[in-house]
C-alpha cells in the first residue's frame, strides 16, 4: 500500500463502512458465519460490526491508531475463516458467484498488510 497521511483515514473508513453494513444489511454476513461458533449468526453479524466500528475509531485517532490498527489487522486474519465458508458454500451457485466468493479469500491479505503499515507508520510519530 501506498505511505499517504490519508492512509489510515481511508483504512479508518473501510472499516467503519463495512461496521455499517454488518448494521443496515445483516443478512448476507449472517451467511457467513461458521456454524461451528456458538450463539446465533445474527449476535456474530452484530458483534463483529460493533468490533469494525471500534477498530475505526481507533485507526481514525493518531493517540489510539497504533494499537488500533495492529488489532484490524489481526481482526482481518480472524474473519479468514467466514470468507472460506462463504466461498465452500458457494459451490453449487452460479460461476460468477463462485469466481466472486473465490476472489474475496486473497483479498485478506492487503488488508492485513495495509493496517500492519498503518501501525508501523503510527509508532515512529
């Protein structure tokens, strides 16, 4: 990712949109949820939002953003495994939606790489 000081404000803000899809949309990430986690996917669809939106406070805030964006690049490993459930479930879908599901599971890795630098960049000032 590009070093730009708007760096963590567009990480900032990634997070808090997708904080705000979990709320307004909870349908589709409570697809994803694995069935293996306890509790109702709904709970797990509201958490993690609550958890995104967390994250995006603290990214977006230079005292905070050096913790905060190390824990959205560990909370970006953790939702690893409901963008694989979402790709095997998709199995049976349409080839588009396959390529898509499939498409998603990289994805991960910039975003982990983008708050690590984020972070990195935060603990020299």
């Amino acid at each position: 990712m590009p070093r730009t000081p708007s760096s963590p404000l567009l990480l900032a803000g990634l997070l808090a949109g997708s904080a705000l899809a979990h709320a307004a949309l909870p349908g589709p990430f409570d697809a994803m949820v694995p069935r293996s986690l306890p509790g109702r996917p709904r709970q797990w669809t509201y958490a993690s939002g609550v958890a995104e939106l967390a994250l995006a406070a603290g990214v977006a805030h230079p005292r905070t953003r050096r913790t905060a964006a190390l824990a959205a690049a560990v909370f970006f490993v953790a939702v690893l495994p409901a963008n694989v459930k979402l790709a095997a479930d998709a199995r049976r879908a349409s080839p588009a939606v396959r390529a898509a599901t499939i498409a998603r599971l990289p994805l991960q890795v910039p975003l982990v790489l983008w708050a690590r630098s984020v972070s990195r960049n935060a603990a020299g000032r």
